[in-house]
C-alpha cells in the first residue's frame, strides 16, 4: 500500500508541474518577457536550485560520494532533449492555451514512450491496441481543424516539446541518482539556453513580472517539483507513477479556469478523455499482462 506521506508528496509534484503550464502561459500572455528569455531564466533557475537541493540533500550525507562525483551528472544527450523540451515548451505557449498545451504536452510523452516500447518489439494484447487506437484518436480530435482548433504551429512545437520529453524520460530510465542526473542535463543545457537567447536577442524583452514568473518555474515548479518527485518515485511502480501523471493536465485545466478565465471545450473535454483515458488503460493492461 502507498503511504498517506508518499501520496501526498506525489500530489504535491504533480501540482508543481501543472504550475509549469500557468507561469509559463500567465507570463507569455500578461507580462512582455518573450519566450527565449523565459527559458532561459527557468533553466538557470532550475539548474541553481536542482544543484543547491543536491549538495543539501547528498553532500553532507555521502561526503566520500559527493567527492568522487566532481564533474556533472546526465550526459550532452539528454540535455539536448530536455533544452528542446524546454525551448518547444514556451514557444508553443505564445499560441496554446494553458490547458491544451499540457494535453498535448502529456499525450506526446506518453506516446513517446509507447512507441519506443513497440520499436524494441512489445507485444500489445487486444486491450492495449484498443486503448492506443483510443489515444492516438483523441490527439486527432484535439487537433482536427475547426472553430475550437489549437494553433498548428503551436500544436506542433508542443508535441516536440513532449517527444524530447519522452526521450529525456526513456534516457533517464538507467539513471542510478536521478536527481544528481537532472541538476547536471539543467546545467549542460545552460550554453544551448543562452545561444537562444542571443538568436533571438533583436525581439528578447523582460520585465520584472515576466522575470519572477520564470524563475518560479525553473526553481519551484522544476527544481522542487522534480525533487519532490523522484523522492516518492521509488516509492510507486512503474504503473501507478505513469498513471499519477496523467492527472497533470486534468489540474493544469482547472488552473486555467481559475487564474487565466479559459473555457473548456467539448473539443477538450472528449480529447482528454479519449488520450488520457487510453493511456490509462493501456498502461493498467500492460501492468496485468506483465504481472501473469
């Protein structure tokens, strides 16, 4: 059985990264700051907090293990997705609405995924087929033109964004210290984040609001959110930690309601049931089949 504690801090996480989408849309929609800026300062944000948590949290414990680690965790790879993550992240929320772009965001994680699961030759049972064909038409429902259409070029700079996700997630799997790996990729990612902003110094703006809101994602959503996640990950399996996810966009959507005035859709509604309803039984049939 999982813990009240574990529980809760999983909540907890799963908070923090539904906040993600709202200061990420609230500052590129209310404020001046552009979106190169915002990830930028979110990911050196996130790099200053993920590096100051390790060092409270490892240091003092594992001194000799701290030692011997001298150069930074992760690798140039995963950097380079999590930077592209980042970077698709914030552009896409120039167009997409807060709750849209969390939907989209997670459907392409999980999908992700999936589909590397059926490259390195998974077996799908009857059920699982049924609730991919069920995510995969939910994605088309979000995304098939109309009057309540998300921006194409916003859809898909999110759905890289969630690809690059999905392979910073599958490359993460073999990590031994999470945490250490993560402060490290924030850190190597720094230099692509700074190169961005210099490409796009002409139309870079801040203001201080923009500033506040973008160093709130990276150290509180990001550094403590993914801090707070991968302390209960061991806690959960692998089903009941992909599932939690799915909650993200569900809290990212009532987020919208309350702080950014957004309507829900019935183009939404039947989207989100469809992908995340999917996912949930693909990943539930995958746990069932696996444990017989």
């Amino acid at each position: 059985m999982i813990s009240i504690r574990v529980l809760l801090l999983a909540a907890l996480a799963m908070i923090a990264f539904a906040a993600n989408s709202l200061l990420c849309r609230i500052a590129l929609t209310e404020t001046t700051i552009d979106a190169a800026s915002f990830t930028t300062i979110r990911l050196v944000s996130g790099a200053v907090m993920l590096f100051i948590l390790w060092k409270l949290l490892n240091y003092r414990q594992q001194p000799r293990l701290a030692a011997e680690k001298r150069r930074f965790g992760g690798n140039t790879w995963s950097a380079l997705a999590l930077f592209v993550y980042a970077a698709g992240f914030s552009f896409a929320y120039i167009e997409l609405s807060a709750a849209t772009g969390a939907l989209l965001l997670f459907g392409a994680v999980q999908l992700t995924m999936i589909g590397y699961g059926l490259y390195k030759g998974e077996r799908l049972n009857v059920v699982q087929l049924i609730a991919l064909a069920l995510a995969v038409i939910g994605m088309l429902v979000l995304l098939l033109p109309g009057a309540s259409s998300p921006s194409l070029s916003g859809a898909v700079l999110m759905t890289v964004a969630g690809i690059a996700w999905g392979v910073y997630s599958l490359r993460g799997r073999s990590a031994q210290n999470a945490h250490y790996d993560t402060s490290g990729n924030f850190i190597r990612a720094l230099p692509l984040a700074v190169l961005l902003s210099l490409l796009w110094i002409d139309s870079s703006r801040l203001d201080q609001t923009g500033v506040v809101l973008a160093i709130a994602s990276g150290a509180l959503a990001s550094g403590i959110g993914y801090a707070v996640w991968y302390a209960v990950v061991p806690f959960l399996s692998a089903a009941s930690a992909a599932i939690l996810q799915l909650s993200v966009p569900p809290l990212t959507a009532l987020g919208a309601v309350v702080f950014l005035d957004e309507s829900i859709t019935l183009r939404f509604t039947l989207a989100s049931v469809t992908i995340l309803g999917g996912v949930a039984l693909f990943i539930v049939s995958k746990n069932r089949f696996a444990a017989r």
